[in-house]
C-alpha cells in the first residue's frame, strides 16, 4: 500500500462560466497537478489552454482553437490550493519577479520633478494665452500633453513617471490652467474698474441720482468693441500734435492687465523671449477687455452698489472678448502703430 501521501486523489469540481458548464477532473502526480477539462455543449467562452512552468513563464496561447466536445484538453499549471467551506479554492499570483520589478521607485530628484513641472506650466499658460482663452477641450488637452512632452523630452525616467498616478495628475492641473486665469482676471477686476470709473462727483449724489447717471454713462462704454478706444495726441515731427485712436486704452482696460502682468507675475509668461510675445499680449489685451466689458455691463444695469460679486457670465465674455479679438486684427495705420507700442511699453514696464 502506498504512503498517504503517494496515493492518487481524484475530484471533481463544476465550474460556472459564461452559459455553459466545464468539468475540472483533479488528479495528484508528484510535484504537478494535471488538469483534465471536458467542454460543455457551450464552448463558446472559454480561452485557449496554456502552460505555467514552475518559474511562472506564461508560454503565448495557440493562436487559433477549434473546440471539439469529444476531445479532452490539458494544461498543466501550478496553483496554491487552499480550503474554505469545504470546496478547493484555486489562486494564480501570476508572474512575481515582473510584478515586482514593477515596483521599483523612479530614479527621480524633487528638483528635477520640479524643474520640469515649472518649465510645463509656464509653457501650458503660454499656448493658452496663443491660442486663445476659450479653447476646446481637445485643444487643451493636446496643448497639456504638448507641453508636457517637450518638458520631458528624451528623459526615460520622466517618461514613466508620466505614466503613474502623480503624472496624470499632473496633467489635470495643466488643463485646469485656463479655468485659473479666469479666476485670476475676474477677481482683481471689480475693484480695479471701480476705482477707474467712478468718480467724485458721483459720490456726492443720491444713490438715486448716481446710479441713474452711471446707467447712462456706462452703458455708452458697453456699446460695441471700439468703446474703450481713447483719444491722445500724438506729437509730429515739426512740434504740431494730432488726434490718435489709441484702441483698448481704457483706463479700466491698462490697470487690469498691468495689475495681472506686475502684481499678478504674469509678465513670467507672456513678456519673454520664448513663444510669440506679441500674439500673448493681444490675447490678454482682448481678454481684459472682456472683464471689464463684464463689469461694467453688471454696473450699468445695477449700479455699484446692487452689483453681486457672482454674478459673472463667461458666455458674455466669451462673446465680448471674440469682437475685441476681430477689433485688434482690424487695426491698421496710426491706431495699430499706436498699439504696439502700448504692448512692447507694457511688457518692458513689467
């Protein structure tokens, strides 16, 4: 008689998968447990057999399988055969030595992670600011990737730790930059059009009388895109001064984009020698036209003092900051001169 240990154990265990029924005949040899599967009438579901050596090398499956019920199937793999309620539990851990290889940490640096980041982000606010503040999602999400891709460059390491969790995330803060510098533009505007706009003869009225005068006066400002135009004079050669249009010289318009430019620090992005500065400029001159544009849209129709801090619509802006988009593109002559000097002396200022 052979030791317990030697003698053959034979089970059998059904197996619900898919719609049909697979039979799991068990037999102990040695140091290998042979599989014997007969296929139900259903052998639709099932997978291809393969072999596990004792090293866990998953061996490619058969690249076709015909299923013939009355042809019995073998594999042949290593299992961890445990019991619970009575029934033969079967766990595969699968290949260890890759799993973890996997593991293993990123040659990586805080500095170096850092120095990338920076470099993305101010190359993300870049390509918003050139490619206009009301992108589509697909635009920016190729502008994030871009961006990121150029950073990383050929880094292997940078590579992989943009495929991991804090590299995707990473990501997200890039497409959330465009939601910020909405952020950024509409909170400094309420005050600063406030403080260029009203005047002191306003603030001895009734709140009666001055809210029915800054109806009036502002709604004219309102009124198409060339309202923020201004009039200066320009000195000529032989001493004599003419009437100029300088276009979007409002002081509302210059006191918020200086503010963003100098307190704010976005001058660290839009006034540099990388990307085209001219083009960031006129985006950012449009749009904080369109703030202000917002602003004093709310102020016309409620006055300062019934005006709500949330009550801001980017659809309005969107469409105000499209006709001060066209209103620059139109520019030609002594108005477009005039411009670009206001855009090269506000960038040298910052």
């Amino acid at each position: 008689m052979l030791p317990q240990w030697q003698v053959p154990v034979l089970q059998s265990v059904t197996v619900q998968y898919g719609p049909g029924d697979l039979s799991l005949e068990l037999s102990s040899s040695q140091s290998q447990l042979q599989w014997q599967v007969l296929l139900s009438s259903d052998p639709q579901h099932f997978h291809p057999p393969f072999t596990l050596t004792d090293t866990h090398i998953l061996e490619s499956p058969f690249s076709s399988f015909q299923v013939d019920v009355t042809e019995n199937l073998t594999c042949q793999m290593n299992i961890h055969t445990s019991h619970k309620c009575g029934c033969k539990a079967f766990t595969y851990y699968g290949n260890t030595k890759h799993a973890a290889s996997s593991l293993k940490p990123i040659p990586l640096s805080s500095d170096d992670i850092k120095t990338m980041k920076d470099s993305t982000h101010k190359d993300m606010v870049q390509r918003v600011f050139e490619m206009g503040l009301f992108p589509t999602m697909d635009e920016i999400t190729r502008a994030a990737n871009t961006a990121l891709n150029t950073a990383i460059g050929s880094n292997i390491n940078l590579r992989r730790w943009k495929t991991m969790q804090q590299g995707r995330f990473f990501i997200g803060r890039l497409k959330a930059i465009v939601n910020s510098t909405y952020s950024d533009f509409q909170k400094a505007a309420p005050v600063i059009v406030l403080a260029s706009n009203q005047s002191l003869t306003e603030l001895l009225m009734t709140e009666a009388d001055m809210q029915a005068l800054q109806i009036s006066r502002l709604g004219n400002l309102v009124h198409n895109a060339s309202s923020f135009d201004v009039t200066i004079r320009q000195s000529m050669e032989n001493g004599v001064f003419k009437l100029v249009q300088a276009p979007l010289a409002h002081p509302s318009v210059t006191a918020l984009l200086d503010y963003m430019l100098v307190t704010k620090k976005y001058s660290n992005y839009l006034c540099t020698d990388t990307g085209n500065w001219q083009a960031h400029l006129e985006h950012a001159f449009a749009f904080s036209a369109a703030i202000c544009h917002e602003e004093l849209w709310k102020f016309a129709n409620t006055g300062w003092i019934n005006t709500a801090a949330d009550d801001f619509s980017m659809s309005r802006v969107k469409a105000a900051y499209n006709e001060f988009v066209d209103h620059i593109s139109s520019l030609v002559g002594d108005p477009k001169m005039i411009f670009d000097l206001m855009l090269s002396s506000m960038c040298q200022r910052a």
